[in-house]
C-alpha cells in the first residue's frame, strides 16, 4: 500500500522505536524497481546501476499504519530461488527518483458549493511540493473528462488552471473518467505512479464499471488514493473505499475544507518517505526482459511479487556482474585449479625419475662406407662366434629373424580414442505425474500477479486454454500483451504439457521463452504471460 494520505513519516526513512512492531504487520507491497546498465549510476540521486536494484515496498499493519523493517530481513526471490539480500534501506526521497501523480477531481454538479471551494482553497498545496522529477497531470470529471492541466506544465500554470475549476454537468461518469485518466500513464514517465480522485463516490451513467478500472491500473500498476468529500450523508463513498482497497491505495474522509487542506498537505511528502531496499542481485540475468520476483519479510513469512526490467548487458559488462556476483565462488575456484595443476606437476616429475632406462649396445663409431641404413642394434644371437654387439645389422624381414631376436621392451600400444557420446543433458527432462483430488481436478494454478492475483483456478479439462478473450478455460484482461489466445495446458495421462499458441509475446516457463511444440511441466513451475505470472500446483 502505498500511504500517499497517511502519516508524513519524515524526509529519511529510519527505524522508529515508535513505529509498530514487527509482529502486527500484516500486508507487505512491493514496486515499482530501479536498475540501470549506465555507466553513471551509482550517484546518490539516480537509478542503480545493474545487477544492483532498487525495490520500492511498504510493510503495514491492517489499518495502514507503517512498520519499520530491518535490511537483513528482506530476501529477493526468482523461480523459487533466493538471489539477494537486503544490503541498505532509504527513503524514496533518498533515492532522487520521480513521482507521477494524477490528481482526477470530480467536478459535476453534486460538487457545487462547499466541496469544490474546499478543493480550489487545498489543492495548491499539494501541486506545489512537486519536485523537478515529479510529473503531474490534474483532470476533471463529469459528464465528460477533461485534462485541464497536462504532464509538464509549469507549477504557475497548474495553481492558476486549478482556480478556475467549476462544477459543469448533470452527472458523474466516475469510472470512465478514472480509465481515461489511467490511458494518460505512458512507458517514458517515472515508474512509480499513482492517482489521487476526490469525489462524492457517486457515479451515474458510466459505460464502465468499478472492476473495470481496477484491473486496468493493477495490469499499469497504479495505486489510487481517494478522499470522500461531500455534502451529503456518503452514502456513496463505500466505492471510493473498495477502489483504494483493491488498487493498493488508501481512503479518507475530510469532513470540512480545513481536513481537505490537511490531507493533501501531507501527500507527495509521505510518499517521498517510503521505505526502498536496494539488493545485489546473483543469478538475474542482463537480457532486456522481464524478471517476476518476489520480495519476502521473512519475521513475518510474509511476500509481495513484482517486476525488474533488466537492462541489456554487453559482453564485458556480463563478466563484471558474474564476477562481482561470485567473486568467493571465483576465488575459491582458482585456487583449487592452481592446485590441480600443482599436484599434476608433481606426478609429472615422480614418473621422470622412476622410469627405466633402457640398455642399448654401443653404436660403431664409423660405419661401413657400403652398409644399409641401420634399422637397431642388437646383442649377438646366442651361439654365433662371428657377431659382434657393436657390428651394424644389415635388414631383413621380420620372418627371417630368429626366434629370441627381438627386443624385450614391447612397442608401445597406439592410443585408443574413447567413444564420444551425443548425450545433451540440459535437455532432459522428467515427467511428473500427477494425481487426482476429491474434486477429481489434478493441478491448479495459482496466480500471484497481474489483474487476477491472489486466485487460484482448477484445472479440470483435459484442455485449458488461456488468453484475453471470451472463450478461453481462463481470461486474463486488461493485458495488452496478452494475445486473444495465448497458450493452452494440455493433459496426457496424467502429465502436464504447455504450449505457446503463436503468441505475439512469447509464453515464459521459469524464466524460459517456450519454443515451438507441448513441453512438460511439474508442481512449481512458474508461468508467466504478460504482466500475469502463474504457479502450478497439485490440486
């Protein structure tokens, strides 16, 4: 949750003897993430530089209330693998990182009067405290949306278009009006967005609905604070509550002006006091992709998935980071090669001084100017008077020599080349079979990020299939790099095979773009498909 309306916690996050303990935390969030291959990061006020990273996240009790965290306690996840821990914690402001924040006002006829005076006396203070890096966007709603002041205006220019706010229109499109303000968030501006709605709740006569804009600002993961202001009971500002609930966000009420001036007096800044842990990845790879991770607090046994997009790392850069990731692992590895080569040195030397020399006759000092080209010497045979052991031995063929003629040290055997083996073990894989429930059903998966986190679905069909569109076993919308039909599971048996159907981006298994044909899946694979990452599990 990121507390945009709650309690300013200061300019630096530290641990607080007052802050909550550790055993009333309840919720863990995570997100967005910094990395960066510029050889300028590292400074004080910019993005790391990668394999370290940058992790925004809040640990909170269940009414919000902030609870400190200790680095050590904070563990970064891949495909089930620890690859870091928490080196350091600082506050957002620390980092020098930007904001985007829409401020999305309702302006429609219910507003009139009091509330929106309230909101042209406070809503100066909030655009005021925006940084250089922070970009922010003010809109309107009623009848229709308007973007009264766009991304990069002057903080003059924001102040004087917010005075001229006035209430037009019979009704409040309030959920069409938070998805147009939602298709104002683009790839270029800073990761961490958010949109602060005040309203009344009421809605009349949208095309869309509260889930709609739910699953539209988890899929661009933007948190939505909201304050209920009105003039009436509230019988309407249950929906701005589940709103924020569901988004991440937090809501409040502001009885009067003065409430109103209070709460978005203190936005920007308690934002700039949440808490980020940087880490020093291992075993992420610099590929310009994206890694699902998951941030966990183990006092708690509590975990929060998010994103890293990877910058791409040339040669030179990879062998820095393997390096610098492994640098016990290198060192421990060089010296147990030098002790190898050492100990193959010294085997070397003891065989040179055990092994025998052999005893050949003395050659003549001058040959005869007619003999043949001397193939060996040889000791007389045995019973001749007339040979000599320093005579030259004319050839002859190997038939013709005497039995017991031969040298006693036999040729050397000519080296035998071992077989080679085509085996490719990176490629084997096991099947795992899996075993109906009482339900009947054998595997589930469960969905840990994208629009539908948090449920979990049965697979019952000896064919499931998964996409954005009606018609699919599971519908993952709000994805725009979801394809209509992206892939399917299949049952053979009782084991479980995947297959990308021809997907624009790619289907993942652990981390793996699947290629062409079915491949074979166990419990604890992770599938990811755009923004949505699945877990298999039995049923």
């Amino acid at each position: 949750m990121l507390t945009l309306l709650g309690v300013t916690l200061g300019a630096s996050w530290v641990p607080d003897a007052a802050s909550q303990t550790a055993q009333s935390a309840t919720q863990l969030t995570a997100g967005p993430s910094y990395t960066s291959g510029d050889e300028k990061a590292n400074s004080a006020a910019s993005t790391p530089k990668f394999p370290t990273v940058d992790v925004v996240f809040e640990l909170s009790t269940s009414d919000g209330s902030p609870v400190a965290a200790k680095a050590g306690d904070l563990k970064l996840f891949s495909q089930g693998n620890q690859i870091a821990t928490a080196k350091s914690l600082r506050s957002f402001e620390q980092t020098g990182q930007g904001l985007t924040a829409i401020l999305a006002i309702d302006a429609s006829g219910s507003m009139k009067g009091a509330p929106l005076a309230a909101i042209h006396a406070s809503i100066a203070k909030f655009v005021s405290q925006a940084r250089p890096q922070d970009q922010v966007e003010v809109i309107t709603f009623a009848d229709q949306t308007r973007v009264d002041v766009p991304f990069g205006a002057s903080q003059s220019a924001l102040t004087r278009e917010l005075q001229t706010v006035q209430a037009r229109g019979k009704y409040t499109h309030l959920w069409d009006g938070l998805l147009d303000a939602l298709a104002q968030f683009t790839a270029t501006q800073p990761k961490r967005r958010q949109i602060v709605v005040i309203s009344d709740g009421h809605d009349e006569g949208s095309a869309h609905a509260l889930a709609d804009v739910v699953v539209k600002a988890k899929s661009l993961s933007v948190v939505i604070d909201s304050i209920g202001l009105t003039k009436d009971a509230g019988q309407y500002l249950g929906s701005l509550q589940q709103l924020s609930q569901q988004t991440g966000g937090s809501y409040h009420r502001a009885q009067d002006a003065q409430a109103l001036e209070g709460l978005i007096g203190q936005g920007i800044q308690a934002n700039r006091a949440t808490p980020v842990a940087t880490f020093k990845t291992s075993h992420l790879a610099g590929d310009d992709k994206l890694h699902a991770v998951q941030l966990r607090w183990t006092p708690g046994n509590l975990s929060a998935s998010t994103f890293v997009m990877t910058p791409k790392l040339n040669f030179i850069d990879s062998i820095r980071a393997l390096v610098a990731d492994n640098v016990w692992i290198w060192v421990l590895g060089g010296c147990f090669v030098a002790g190898v080569i050492l100990l193959i040195l010294s085997l070397m030397g003891s065989r040179r001084k055990s092994a025998p020399v052999a005893a050949y006759p003395a050659a003549a000092s001058t040959p005869p100017a007619n003999a043949e080209t001397p193939t060996y010497s040889a000791p007389a045979v045995s019973g001749s008077s007339s040979a000599s052991a320093t005579e030259w031995i004319k050839p002859v063929r190997a038939s013709t020599i005497p039995e017991g003629s031969y040298p006693t040290t036999p040729a050397p055997a000519p080296p035998v080349t071992p077989a080679k083996f085509a085996t490719d073990r990176t490629r084997t894989q096991l099947a795992i079979f899996f075993e109906a429930s009482s339900s009947g059903s054998m595997a589930r998966l469960e969905i840990t990020s994208g629009a539908l986190a948090g449920q979990s679905v049965s697979m019952s069909t000896a064919t499931f299939t998964l996409g954005a569109v009606d018609g699919n076993s599971l519908i993952l919308p709000g994805d725009s790099t979801i394809s209509s039909h992206h892939a399917r599971l299949l049952w053979e048996s009782s084991i479980l095979k995947i297959e990308d159907t021809n997907s624009t981006n790619g289907t993942y298994v652990n981390g793996s773009r699947l290629s062409a044909g079915r491949h074979l899946l166990k419990p604890g694979d992770e599938i990811r498909m755009g923004q949505t990452l699945l877990t298999v599990l039995r049923a």
